[in-house]
C-alpha cells in the first residue's frame, strides 16, 4: 500500500469525503445513456465510470492498511 491509497481513504473518509463520492457514483457509475448515444458519449460515459472505480479502488486499499 502506498502513502497515496491512504490519503484517498482519509480523505473520502469524511462526511464531506463520502457525500462527494455518492454524488459521482449518481452521475457516473448509475447513469445509463439511451440507445441513441453515441460511439462518443459511450466513450466519455466508460471513462468517467472507470475513474471513479478507480477512486474507489484506491480508497479500499488504504482502507485495508490502516
């Protein structure tokens, strides 16, 4: 685990943290686009999606070395 894993869980961690965090899962993990989107909106969608997953990955490995 890194020093950087452990700044993400300390930081997202906060009441403040885990409001923030909720509000981009809402936008980004549980947004669905219609079947009309584009190759280019699909893109940005799975983009967003993936750094917020990343995110989230980094808060658990900080977790898990506390």
């Amino acid at each position: 685990m890194t020093e950087i894993e452990k700044q993400y869980a300390r930081a997202f961690g906060t009441p403040a943290g885990r409001a923030v965090l909720e509000h981009m899962r809402k936008i980004t993990l549980e947004r669905t686009l219609g079947p009309n989107a584009t190759d280019n909106e699909l893109r940005w969608a799975e983009s967003n999606r993936a750094f917020v997953r990343q995110i989230e990955q980094m808060i658990s490995r900080g977790k898990a070395g506390s």
